[in-house]
C-alpha cells in the first residue's frame, strides 16, 4: 500500500499549517502513485474537501522532441514510455511530482 504511505506524509505535512479544512493538490501524470488511488486512499483517511489538478508529463529527448511522452505502460508505482517522434527513452522534466499546494485550515 505504497499509496497509504504516501497519503500519510501528505497528511503530516497539510496538519502543520494547523487544522485542515481543505486540501489542494498538485499531482504528476507520472507521479509515484496514479491521482485516482492517492485521492481514493486520502479520503478514506481524512474528512477534508481534497481538490486536486493533474499535471500533464512533459519531456524532452535527444532528438530534440519536447512534450509529452507516449506512455506505453503504467503501473502502481512504474511506467513505461518512449518519444513518439524517435521511440529512445526521454528525460522527464515535468509530471512526477506530488505537491501540496494549498491548505485551508480553520
């Protein structure tokens, strides 16, 4: 439940502004756990309003492509992807991170 975890320090982290109303989250294409089962877990754990913005993954290759990656698998916690104009492994430069962005508390 590598998603749990994750939730969990999202939580400690949101509680240090005080008590938590509500929650914005940032959250990468590409990032470590897929958005539906971060919110999912989070909702389970905490009664806060949870909005959150997926961030499209952007990168940039060799060949001198920059956008977005064809993604060929995705897993929990994996993916797999190629550059749709020369098919080599590109660098990832946007759409992996989870990020609070903003916390309301009372």
């Amino acid at each position: 439940m590598h998603e749990t975890v994750i939730a969990n320090n999202i939580i400690k982290e949101a509680e240090k502004q005080g008590q938590v109303q509500e929650l914005y989250l940032e959250i990468g294409e590409l990032a470590h756990v897929p958005a539906n089962e971060l919110l999912e877990c989070l909702k389970t754990l905490v009664d806060w309003k949870i909005n959150s913005k997926e961030i499209q993954a952007k990168v940039k290759c060799s060949c001198s492509y920059e956008g977005h990656p064809t993604i060929l698998e995705r897993g929990h916690d994996s993916f797999l992807i190629e550059c749709p104009k020369c098919k080599s492994i590109p660098e990832i430069t946007e759409g992996k991170d989870i990020k609070i962005t903003k916390v309301i508390v009372e």
